[in-house]
C-alpha cells in the first residue's frame, strides 16, 4: 500500500546530498569561525577564494594558525540553518511520497464496493528557512602576499586561511601606519596631559 514511501526510505537510507546555499556579505565575504576550543575566532573569507582557492582538506585560522578541513568551519548559526534545511528537504521529499501513495489507493478503490475507503495526506506548515545573517562587519580585510587569498578579521590576523602564511609582520605595520595617520588627522589625541602636582 505505500510502495512510494518504502522506495523513498531506501533511497534515504544510501545517504543523499541536500543542496545549501550559504549567504555571503555585500562585499562578497562568506563567515567562518575556527573549530578550536579555545580560540573560536570569527572572520571572513572572500567566497571567490573560498571556493576556487582554498584547499578542502586544509585551512588555517587566521588568529592562532589551526588547520582543519574546510566543513568544520562554520558558524553556530550556519550550522542550524544547514540542519533546518536538510530537515526541511527530508520532510518535503516524504510528503510527496505520502501524497502520491494516497492518490494510488484513491484510485485502486471501486466505486460499485459496498464500502469504500480513501485516503488522504496533508502536510504540516513548511518551515521558513532564514538565513543566518552574515556577522558584523569586519574591521581589517586583509591580502595573502603569497597566494592573494582575501579574508576579514575583527582585530590583528597573522595567518592566511588558503595557505598558513605568517603575515604577523605586515599586519603590525599596517597597525603602525593606522596609528599615525590617527594622530596625524586628530593631534590632540596624541598628547598626555601633565598631571599637576
């Protein structure tokens, strides 16, 4: 009686792959947070290089230079919304299968039977699926000198994510060069005042 239920679960069982599409920021940048228990750092990679250059079997964060696969970094938001939408495929793909062997035992019934019975199917609300919102914009982008990968940090990154260059040189020049142009624009902010005594 519910042939096409049976053949769906099967197919289930042997695994299947659930398309997702990952949002990425206006600029193009795409989240990610390292899997390290105690860093957790959050930063972007410009999907571009993400996908293009980025190794999946290795990536290193930017902060303390962990190397991990590339599907173990997502975000906690990211990984709800990969879960809701693989949830929401499964029970798509049973409702139609309900559906149609509803229709199957709708149709085998004979109307001259002393007594009929029918079936029907109505599935639950389907589930909205968000996307998690790209996190807060990023205060330094940043460019690999060795493999021009582009990623973002809040804060001083010393690692490429593609490649595991050292940039920590770089980037305190960069930090050098920010402070002076600061006190070049607002002088005042340079001074200390001299306590009185």
């Amino acid at each position: 009686m519910f042939e096409e239920i049976r053949r769906d679960l099967l197919r289930l069982e042997g695994g299947v792959k659930v398309p997702v599409r990952m949002p990425i920021d206006d600029d193009g940048y795409f989240d990610r947070q390292c899997p390290d228990e105690q860093c957790h750092a959050l930063f972007k990679v410009l999907f571009a290089d993400w996908k293009d250059n980025v190794s999946d079997a290795g990536v290193y964060c930017p902060i303390c230079r962990r190397v991990a696969s590339a599907t173990e970094w997502n975000t906690p938001e990211q990984f709800d919304y990969i879960k809701n939408v693989a949830v929401a495929y499964i029970k798509g793909r049973i409702g139609r299968a309900l559906e149609a062997d509803a229709r199957r035992f709708n149709a085998r019934q004979s109307p001259q039977a002393f007594f009929s019975l029918s079936l029907s199917y109505r599935p639950g609300a389907r589930p909205v699926l968000v996307p998690p919102a790209a996190a807060e914009g990023m205060r330094q982008n940043h460019e690999c000198d060795s493999c021009h990968c582009h990623y973002a940090s809040i804060g001083a990154a010393f690692f490429c994510p593609c490649c595991g260059t050292n940039s920590a040189e770089k980037t305190f020049r960069a930090s050098l060069d920010a402070a002076e142009k600061s006190d070049t624009v607002n002088p005042s902010h340079s001074r200390i005042p001299h306590s009185k005594r």
